[in-house]
C-alpha cells in the first residue's frame, strides 16, 4: 500500500474539518434529534427492520435505540409489526406520517444545499464539485486493512 505524502495528509485533514462542518449544517435542516433522523433516514432507504439491527447499524447500545423507538412511536413515526418470519419479533417500520417527515426534511436540506452549491459557487466550480462525487463515494466505500504510517 503506498504511503500518503504530506500534502495528502495536510489534505485529509481540511477534508476532514470542511465535511464536518458541512455535516453540521445539514444537521441544522433537521426538525428532529439526529439520533432519531438517522433511524427514520434508515428505515426509509431500508425498509422495516428488527430493533436489534437498527441498534447494530447505528452503533448503539440497544437500551438506546429502544429509547430512540419509544420516542419515535409516541410521536406516530414509526409503528411495530410481528416479524413474518419470526413472530417473537416485532419489524419496525414507518408510517405514512414518519415517511413524510423523512421526505420533507431531506427535501430541506437538498433544497438548502442545492441553493448553497448555486449561489456559492462559479458554474465551473460547480462542475468541479459534481465531478468529485463519484470520488467522495468511493472514499466512504474504503476499509483500511493495514496500519498506515504517515511520514
């Protein structure tokens, strides 16, 4: 594997600081808590699924996300269903009003990001930050397999 050069290394680390703050600024599009965008985020991209495998593909604990549910549910955003397979299980899954509360607040912060892009940028810079989202989505598909040592 090569080393990565000092400009690359200065480079990932703007990188890493300029997405932060992107992050955050969406995150402010948010009508929600994070914790519970996320789940209703997920949950509209990959359909119902066991409380567990929520917890597990979000990194937390389950007392947790049974927290995050609980909350959900009152607020009529997501119901429960016995599992067709398993019937001791119960799938979590949108309802109509979680699904369109996901769609609204993504809606929102394309909305504002699209403007952003439009006002902020040159038509070539544009072009140049559209051409790095194929590169942007294979850095999130990475998995390093071996330390690497910075020079």
């Amino acid at each position: 594997m090569p080393q990565p050069s000092t400009q690359v290394v200065q480079g990932a680390s703007e990188l890493r600081l300029v997405l932060g703050q992107l992050v955050r600024r969406l995150r402010a599009e948010y009508s929600f808590p994070v914790a519970q965008a996320s789940v209703l985020s997920r949950l509209d991209r990959e359909g119902p699924q066991t409380a567990s495998a929520l917890a597990t593909a979000e990194h937390v604990r389950p007392q947790s996300m049974a927290q995050t549910l609980a909350e959900l549910e009152t607020a009529g955003l997501i119901e429960r269903r016995p599992d067709p397979v398993d019937g001791r299980r119960n799938q979590i899954e949108l309802t109509r009003e979680g699904r369109e509360r996901v769609r609204e607040g993504r809606g929102r912060r394309e909305d504002w990001l699209a403007a952003a892009i439009a006002t902020e940028l040159s038509p070539e810079e544009q072009r140049t930050l559209l051409a790095a989202v194929p590169l942007l989505q294979r850095l999130c598909e990475y998995r390093r397999s071996e330390p690497v040592s910075i020079p």
